[in-house]
C-alpha cells in the first residue's frame, strides 16, 4: 500500500524540541509511556529532543531554555483540552496536533457529540445530566428513554476511565457514583451492540487522509483501560470489513475530524451496529496514545510508516494556531 505522507524530513531543522509527557491527568502512566516512545524514536532519527514534565517544570522554561517546537504526549485534562495549546500559542512554541478550539471540543464528548448530531453524522443517541439532576427517581428512568445497556461516561476522561456498561437498571447508581468521580457533568450514551473500530487521520482539511479501520477484539467484548494498554489478548484486526464498507467509515471519520477542525492527527472511535452494519462515531482522540499496544502507530505501519518516522512527521506538522 502507498505511503499516504511525505516522509523527507530533515530532522535537524526541525531545531530543539521537547516532548510532553506525564503531567496530572488521570492518563499521566499512559502518558509517560507514550512519551518515553516518541523521545527516544525522535533521538534515533537525530531530532534534538528533550523529554519535557509539565507536572515538574513551569512551561515558561521551555521559552527560557529555547525549545523551538514541542511534541504533545500528553493525554487528558491539561494537555488534550485545548488549555496546553493555548499556553504554547501564548509562548510562541509550534506544536504537534490540533488548535485551541478543536482541541478543547474534541475532549468534552458531550460538545462532540452535538458539533456532530447537528451536521448529520451519526453518534448514539444520548442524555447529559450535570450532578444536581442526578437523583435517584431521575437516574432510574434514564434506561427507559436509552434502552439498555446504558453506557455511563466522564465526558472529560479518556482511556476508558470511569466507563461502566451497566446492564440493568441496578446497575446505574453505582455507574453514575463512580463516573461522578471524575466529571461533574455526565453523558448517557445508547450502547450499540456490534464490532468496536477506530480509525486514524492524518493531515489537516482537505488533504487530510483516513488511514485503514482497526476492529478492535477484547476479552469479554470490553475494551477497558486493562485491555487497552496491559493485556496482550487484544486483537487488533485490518481487513475484516467489505471493501465498501471500509470506505464508508474512512469517509464518515474523516467528516467527523474535519468538522470539528482537527489538524495533524487524530482517531475515531466508533461502533458498527451488528444488525445493519451502521457506523456510529463515539468519539475523536485529538492526542492519541503511542505506545506499545497503541492503535495510531499499527495503523501507521500498515500502509508502510514505522513508529520512528510516523513521529518525525508528525513534529514537522507542528504550528500555531496564530501562525
């Protein structure tokens, strides 16, 4: 398959670069793996790269020390939500990904969701609540306007952090406690039963290219923070999909990136409805995860990029939003 990016890149003018990683999320361990990856694959290409801990150092120091471009490897809250990228902009620092704003949107699921509902792309359907309607009499009811399963979300969290699939409606009270610890406004989300994807982009507006549908297998059918990034059970599968169907979920990805205005990178997730074979977009990861089990990097090698040069170009895509 074609290399679908350029990948001549002159790593020395790319200049001195610090690669975030680790920070105060409740990602920070995938994080610093993540980062600990793209750091030393940048290093073996010759980037002049310096691992960089924004929850031990002021970012001010990456101005006084002269960092030229900085690598996001970060996942979450402060690094994922647009507040990170706002202080790079600030400091006149180029940087991997999306902007301001699309970042800030790509990370609240709820504010995803509707950017997406209100264009025509298909999404669950779903209920936000904010902590003070969440009562008793009103949790209860929410299976009868969703169906069940239920999918219980932290609309700010990523790595399946503080998601319950709660199967009855005795389940929900203890889905909501627990989603309530990390977000003070939650999502219910309509499970749709069938083959769980993810789906890459690369690049920005029109250029932007879709790389190949991940079907994602895990043990017991859940794909929870265990199986994402410490089982070696999970099935990462190319090709499992018809050739027109295939098309149909690169094209709904690529939309779903281009409304919300992403730039350099990013990955859907999404669920094929098993009954008729529709996609149904979950969310778009504008910082996706780079490590070992990580679905950006597999798809990347699929059409011919390894890990090494995947995050060279992705640091020559560094800008500004002002810029």
């Amino acid at each position: 398959m074609t290399t679908p990016i350029d990948l001549r890149i002159d790593a020395a003018a790319l200049g001195k670069v610090a690669v975030l990683f680790g920070g105060t999320s409740a990602e920070r361990p995938v994080s610093l793996m993540s980062g600990t990856g793209v750091l030393e694959a940048l290093q073996s290409l010759g980037v002049n790269a310096h691992g960089f801990d924004p929850a031990e150092r002021p970012l001010q120091a990456l101005k006084d020390e002269g960092f030229d471009r900085a690598f996001i490897a970060l996942h979450g809250r402060g690094g994922e939500d647009g507040t990170l990228q706002g202080a790079l902009e600030w400091l006149g620092i180029a940087y991997t990904g999306s902007g301001v704003t699309a970042s800030a949107v790509a990370m609240d699921k709820t504010m995803t969701k509707r950017v997406w509902a209100a264009e025509g792309l298909s999404t669950p359907a779903y209920l936000a609540l904010p902590r003070a309607a969440l009562t008793r009499e009103r949790i209860r009811a929410i299976p009868d306007e969703l169906g069940l399963p239920v999918v219980v979300k932290p609309p700010h969290e990523g790595s399946s952090i503080g998601i319950t699939k709660a199967m009855g409606y005795s389940d929900m009270q203890g889905a909501v406690d627990l989603a309530l610890g990390f977000d003070d406004e939650l999502l219910f989300e309509q499970c749709i039963e069938g083959p769980e994807l993810t789906c890459a982009v690369l690049g920005q507006g029109d250029s932007a290219v879709a790389l190949p549908v991940v079907e994602i297998r895990a043990e017991g059918g859940d794909y929870s923070y265990e199986n994402k990034y410490v089982s070696n059970d999970t099935k990462y599968l190319f090709g499992t999909l018809p050739a027109a169907l295939e098309s149909e979920v690169q094209q709904l990805v690529l939309r779903a990136y281009q409304l919300l205005g992403c730039r350099g990178w990013g990955r859907a997730d999404l669920m094929l409805r098993k009954s008729d074979m529709k996609p149904f977009l979950l969310e778009m990861n504008t910082s996706p995860g780079m490590t070992s089990h990580s679905l950006v990097p597999k798809a990347a090698q699929a059409v011919g990029v390894d890990y090494p040069h995947l995050c060279l170009w992705l640091l020559a895509q560094a800008r500004l939003d002002a810029r």
